[in-house]
C-alpha cells in the first residue's frame, strides 16, 4: 500500500485549498462528474465495505494493483481519512454514491449519512483523471472533457486476480487518440503507476471483450474519429464490477465519474 503524508494548507487559514472547496460543494449537493474539477489534485474512486471483508478486499487490491492501486485507507469505522485531506468526510465529500445490496445497486444518494456504520472500511483507489492534467499539458485532446461527459468506462474478458469472495472482471476506461498521441499516452500515463499507470490495452476493442465501442457499461459514449484509436487503462469503477460478481450483501462505492477530491497534488504521484 502506497502511504502518503497529509497536504498542510499553505497561505494560512484564510486560503481554501481548491480541493477542499470541491469537497464542500459535494456536501451542499453538487451531483455533476469530477472530471476538469479543482485541476492538480488527486481523485480517488471509492469501496466502502464491513470490516470482516477488508482484509479480503485489502489482498485483492494487492493482486490487480493495475485497476485498484490504493492511496487511502480509513481505520474501522472512521469517516476521515487524514493523509488524504483535511476536514475530509467519507460520508459527505462523494458527489453521488451507490449503495449495493446482494451484489445490486439499490440507492444513488448524495450522502450516506443513514448508511454509515461502525464497522465499515473506506479504500480510496487511484483514478485515471490524475493522469489526465499531464496528458492536457502534453497537448492531447481528452475527449470527454472536451465534451463535458463521463468518460467511457467498459466490463472486460480480462480476468482479476481473485482474493476471498472478490474475484471478476477487471474495468477499463477509454480515451480515443490519433497513433502518434497515443505512443505519446503511453510514455506520459506510465509515470502514474498508482493512478492505473501505462494503457492495458490498444485498438481492437473486442480483443478484450468489448463489443460495441458506443455502448459503455459505465459512464457516456464518445466518439472515436476514423484516424484514431482507441486506448484503454485499467479503471477504478473494477470493484464495482466484483461487487455485482461476489454478490456481497453490503457494500458502498461512487458513482462512476463522480469522484472524491483528495488534498494530494497529482504531481505527488509522478515517479519520473
């Protein structure tokens, strides 16, 4: 597990961290996608689960740290999560989540206040959108953003390592680009290996199980021009995937896109 130390706010009391502001946009009821949202700071995708399935899910994150590399972790019980913001609440901070009862969604509320128990576990995982800034700053087009949608996520034939109850297929998001923009992807996201790092796949969609392009499992089709490709990363929204496979009995994610706004800088993340 990765470990990061907590962000202090600089400037003084006075100055609100942009991410902090976005937290507490979630909590008065912003419900839109975080993608383009407070630029420079990590996102994270979330899976909220009993204490008793945590070390299971803890091991299955360890196997596939592709598609669920963990920069967070609450204690039992605990709705802050320290090293990842301040004044950070699991409960509030989400723009929308999914509550999963035997493995289906029940509820898309915008808090889980009536939810929250206390034996529950918070994972907060890596999300592509970190890499996404150093893509922009590369100059490649990201094509939801451009076109203010969720970025097109899709269920795979690529197995996940299973670990207790958590076994299934692993998620991907897609960006499509030009040949030479996506060799240029490539080199740039692989500096983010705890943000799902280099693509796991390009071109030939149904090689890994998709079969149609313009029909997401998760998140808006986007178009993919004549000149380009499509380049998949493994997702976050891959334990929501497991989740639905094991059938768990209880269980709290996000909503796809809509994401928790962490304190850490994306330029934290980058090993090169």
């Amino acid at each position: 597990m990765t470990v990061f130390v907590a962000v202090q706010q600089a400037g003084g009391t006075d100055t609100m961290l942009p991410s902090r502001e976005a937290r507490l946009a979630c909590r008065n009821g912003m419900a839109s996608s975080t993608a383009g949202v407070a630029n420079g700071f990590v996102q994270g995708n979330l899976a909220i689960l009993p204490e008793k399935l945590a070390g299971a899910f803890h091991r299955f994150c360890q196997l596939n740290p592709k598609p669920c590399p963990i920069i967070g972790m609450s204690e039992v019980g605990d709705v802050s999560i320290p090293a990842l913001g301040l004044d950070l609440d699991i409960r509030t901070d989400v723009p929308r989540y999914r509550v999963w009862r035997d493995g289906e969604v029940v509820e898309e509320p915008t808090d889980i206040m009536q939810h929250w128990r206390d034996d529950l576990v918070a994972f907060v995982l890596g999300c592509s959108f970190s890499f996404e800034e150093a893509l922009m700053d590369e100059g490649l087009p990201i094509r939801h953003i451009e076109r203010n949608v969720r970025v097109p996520m899709y269920r795979t034939n690529i197995a996940c390592s299973p670990a207790g109850p958590f076994a299934g297929p692993m998620v991907v998001s897609m960006r499509p680009f030009k040949p030479a923009d996506a060799i240029r992807a490539v080199q740039v996201t692989s500096r983010f290996p705890s943000v799902h790092g280099a693509p796991v796949h390009l071109g030939h969609p149904h090689l890994i199980g998709i079969n149609d392009i313009a029909k997401p499992d998760y998140g808006d089709p986007v178009p993919v021009e004549a000149d380009e490709i499509p380049v998949f990363w493994a997702c976050g929204v891959t334990p929501q995937a497991v989740i639905a496979s094991a059938k768990l009995p209880f269980a709290i994610t996000h909503a796809p896109g809509l994401m928790l706004i962490t304190d850490l800088r994306n330029k934290q993340l980058a090993v090169l």
